[in-house]
C-alpha cells in the first residue's frame, strides 16, 4: 500500500483552497418541470451524475464551452501560474488545447471507443510543452503546477457551484444505509471540487469509492455503458439487482439513457434550466422510461420509500 506523504496532503490542501478561491455562487435556474408524486420502492442503492445534478454549472456539462472567452482565460490562468505568459500566450495555447483533445478523440475513436474520453492533465502537459517550446511562457512548470493551471482554467471557463440540497440529500440517504455512487464525465479536479463545495470527501458524504467511476480513468465517457460498469458490477456482488439501483442525471442522453439500457431506474433532475437536457430530438430517448422526475435534490429523500 502506498502512504500518502505529508506534502501530498499539503498539495491535496492547496488544490482544495484553490477552488474554494476561485469558486463564486451560482443559483439554478428554474425549470417548467414538476415534481411527481411517485414513490419508488425497492431501491437500495443510488448513482449520481455530477454536473449539473450535484453540481450547478454554467455550462451544464465538463465538457462544454462557457461564457468565458477561453483564450483570455488562459492567458489570467498562466499569469497567475507566475509562468510569465507573453502577450499570445494564451490565444496559442487554448487552440492548442482544442487541437489536442481533438487530436487524441480521434485517435481513441480508431481504436474503437465510440465515446472516447481523455486526462485533462496530459492534454495540459502537452500544451505547456509547445508554448515552453514556443517561448511563450518562461519555464517548463511543475506538475503541482500544470494541476493547478488545469483547475485555474476550469474554474473560469466552467464555474461550478453546490446545487441546492445536494450535501443534505446525500448525508440524508447515507444515514439510511442506502448504498451511494457516482458515474461522471469528469476530470481529476471533479472530486476535489466536490470535496471543496459541498464541505466534505466524497466518501465522508457516503459515496463509496467502489461505486464511484470518473470518466478520465474509465477511457470512455458517458452514454457508453462503460463508466457504468464497475458500479454495477460490486453491487451484484452485494447482491444486487439493477432494478435495485436508481440513476440520478441531468441528461436524457448522456445519463439516463445508459442507465435505463443497462436496466437501472433512471430519475430525472431537472433543478436547473441551463443544465436540463431532454433531447426530445433524439430518438434514442424516446424509448427510456423515467422511474421518477424530481426538481430539487432535497425531495430525492422523500421519493425513495423506506422499506
């Protein structure tokens, strides 16, 4: 078993009060939905999206472009990196950034993942490589640093904030003994930031280590059925049955969809407008049977009925 040193927890320390820096209160914004009435019994364990389920974000999804201009925030994100950015810096290296996440989707998808997922933290160590090799920024920085670049960057292009009751909700279902994960589209900052906002470790809110999947370590981000299938696969060995377990996500898509073929019951959080997507368009979703629609984290409690 590896230690963890004491200068990893004070790197861990930092990165933590980065966030809670950096980080400014969103609220939801509320959608035309309803909440049913609907109680669903039988349910021992439940998943959670992150964005835009336990976390607001601007953008609704890790993986979209917010208000921000990118390359202006690149170029405050070096400068307060102390990397002594010149003038471009940042218009170079946000292109670089899309160009290597493009660059690298496409090679995963020759290789046969049809919904392929990258490190963030590579991608960024590839990109201060070129403008190291570009003389665009003055040194080579650690990698303390380039994860710290990385948060910076999300943080101003993707500013996420605690989504009302999420802390509440899941303590609550923790202390009722239900089994409690996550399955993301996320990067290595998703669990610092969730530790940073809602105020604890992901574990200390009961959600369990064996039944949390990150996307980035997965390869493959959601609707593959992928990232699902470690979950699923410990609690059938605790068994349980799928129809055991409960999906709470945003996105008709990329979350219930995967958890409804996979013969999950999917519940549908729609607290928040900017993050609610139906996709009545695709005719994939038109084929998921939502078990539950619940519009405020707080009510998720109150749904799932005491056995």
């Amino acid at each position: 078993m590896t230690r963890k040193t004491h200068q990893d927890s004070l790197r861990t320390a930092d990165l933590l009060d980065l966030f809670r820096r950096l980080s400014r209160p969103l609220e939801p914004v509320p959608t035309d939905e309803q909440s049913g009435p609907r109680i669903l019994r039988g349910v021992r364990a439940v998943l959670f999206d992150v964005y835009g389920t336990l976390l607001i974000s601007a953008s609704g999804d890790i993986d979209a472009a917010g208000e921000v201009e990118p390359a202006g925030a690149l170029q405050e994100t070096l400068q307060s990196c102390r990397l002594s950015p010149q003038p471009d810096a940042g218009a170079v290296g946000s292109a670089a950034f899309k160009d290597e996440i493009r660059r690298r989707h496409a090679a995963l998808r020759d290789d046969g993942r049809h919904y392929p997922e990258i490190d963030i933290l590579s991608v960024w160590n590839a990109v201060v490589d070129q403008l190291v090799t570009g003389a665009l920024i003055s040194a080579k920085p650690s990698a303390q640093t380039v994860a710290r670049l990385a948060i910076e960057y999300e943080c101003r292009v993707n500013p996420v904030w605690p989504m009302p009751g999420a802390a509440r909700a899941l303590m609550s279902l923790r202390d009722r003994d239900l089994r409690l994960g996550i399955v993301s589209n996320a990067q290595f900052f998703t669990p610092l930031a969730i530790e940073a906002l809602l105020g604890a470790a992901p574990a200390s809110l009961g959600l369990e280590p064996a039944l949390t999947a990150w996307s980035y370590q997965a390869g493959e981000a959601k609707p593959s059925p992928l990232p699902f299938l470690k979950p699923i696969e410990r609690l059938a060995a605790d068994g349980l049955q799928p129809d055991q377990i409960a999906f709470v996500g945003n996105d008709c898509l990329n979350d219930l969809l995967p958890a409804h073929e996979l013969g999950l019951r999917p519940i549908l959080f729609a607290g928040d407008r900017r993050s609610l997507r139906r996709r009545e368009e695709d005719a994939r979703c038109k084929r998921i049977r939502v078990a539950a629609l619940i519009t405020d984290l707080r009510h998720l409690p109150d749904l799932l009925a005491r056995e």
